[in-house]
C-alpha cells in the first residue's frame, strides 16, 4: 500500500512539474518574440530617422514609420487576444472596441 501512495504522489509531482515547464517555455517564447519585435521595430524606426536626415522623400520615411508601427499593434493584439480569450465576453468586446479605436486613430490621420 505504502508504494502506489508513492507512486501516485510523485505522478502527482511530476505532472506539477511538466506544467510548470511548459509554462515557462510559454512565456519564455513570448519574451522572446517581444524582443525581437523590439529589434525588427527599432531597425525600422533607425532607417526612417538616418533616411529623414538625409533628406529623403517624407513619404518613404512615413511609410517605413508606419510598418514598424503596424509590426508593434499586430504583436501586441496577438498577445492580448491571447489574454482575453478564456475571459468572459466583456473582456472580448473591451478588446474589439480598443482595437477598433487604435486601428482609426491611425487610419483617420492619415486620410485627413
């Protein structure tokens, strides 16, 4: 009797442990692709500003702005639908409304 009470708490041990680890490797590759954002964003952001100084056309300089922000709010709504996937429907719809709201107040100025 004494064994399989062993067995089953270090089963129970085991499977705390692997979901500990798979945690970490979750977070782990978001950690690692914000990084790398940061590094494909900065990249672009460096182009525009050594391009604007050179006096290249404005509408290069804006269009490179633009992709490195667009990278930055793909990535992050990515990221937060992830958090607000299992919530209630509230948090679904305060998700679309916000995303909704980023997308004109960048699309807005550019036509105006």
């Amino acid at each position: 009797m004494a064994t399989k009470k062993t067995s089953s708490s270090s089963s129970k041990s085991t499977k705390s442990s692997s979901s500990s680890s798979s945690s970490k490797k979750t977070v782990w590759g978001l950690n690692k692709i914000s990084f790398w954002t940061i590094v494909a964003v900065t990249f672009l952001y460096a182009l525009s500003l050594i391009l604007s100084a050179c006096g290249i056309n404005m509408k290069v300089v804006s269009a490179l702005q633009g992709v490195a922000t667009a990278i930055m709010i793909i990535i992050v709504a990515v990221l937060a639908w992830r958090y607000v996937r299992p919530k209630q429907m509230v948090w679904k719809v305060l998700y679309v409304i916000c995303l909704l709201i980023v997308i004109a107040g960048i699309i807005v100025p550019l036509v105006i």
